[in-house]
C-alpha cells in the first residue's frame, strides 16, 4: 500500500516536512519494486538509505522539539528509539525480497504516516499554542 504525504501530515515546518515527504518516497520506491524482477541489493540499498534518513530526521525533529520546549520530548524520543531498534532488527534479519517489502510497508504505515498522524502532530498542537499571534498581540493592546 502507497501511502502519500499530503497536508494532513504537515507540521508547517518546512525542514521536518521535506523530511518526511522525503521518507515516504524512499517507502514508496521500495515497495513499487516489483518482487519478480526486483534485485534484492537494489532493495536492500533502498531500506538502508531509509533506515539512514529517518535517523538523520529523528536527531532533527528532536532539535527541533528541544528549541520549542515541547514538553513531551523525552517520551517522543523513546518512539523514535523503538522504531529505530525495530529497524535495525528487520535490518538484521536478511529477508528475502517479498518480506523486505512487506516489512517497509508496515514500517511505513506504522511507524511513519500513524507515527505523524499520531505523535508529530502534537508538536505541531503545542507550538501552535506558544506562539503569539497578531490577533493575540491586538486583543492585549486594546
Ligand atoms: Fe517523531
């Protein structure tokens, strides 16, 4: 299943955006892969570039989180750090084609779309709330 990045997922930050429409593309060339053709290195090379970048990301969407004060950082983190170690295991685990794929699929409905959907968008709620707006700074001056 392809999942698309839309605005749905957008936690208008233009870095952490680009990120995870990035990270679903990587998914999604990996699953358009067909498993008959498919070269298992051409695969394995496109789950390692994967693997790298949503590390890469998650050391980002923490600075991130840290330089707004988000006060669930400290868990968010251990999300990170789960899917991290669940990656390195089915990493580790030298599939063969389908299943690779099969595992990138779940990853990328799991671990990234519901990971946004269900995580990063609190991030997004919380720097909503901190930030002063126009509006806030008329109704203070009148
Ligand atoms: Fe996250």
């Amino acid at each position: 299943m392809i999942i698309e990045w839309d605005e749905r997922f957008s936690l208008h930050h233009a870095l952490l955006d680009a990120q995870h429409q990035e990270l679903f593309k990587l998914a999604n060339a990996a699953q358009r892969l067909d498993p008959n053709n498919a070269n298992k290195a051409e695969l394995g090379r496109l789950f390692k570039e994967f693997y790298d970048y949503m590390a890469k990301h998650f050391k980002e969407e923490e600075a991130y989180m840290q330089s707004i004060d988000y006060p669930l950082l400290e868990k968010h983190k251990k999300f990170h750090e789960s899917i991290i170690e669940g990656m390195t295991k089915i990493l580790k685990e030298k599939k063969g084609v389908v299943e690779l794929q099969k595992s990138i699929q779940m990853i990328a409905k799991k671990w990234l779309a519901e990971h946004i959907l269900e995580n990063d968008l609190q991030i997004e709620k919380w720097r909503k709330s901190i930030t002063v707006t126009d509006e806030d700074l008329q109704g203070s001056l009148s």
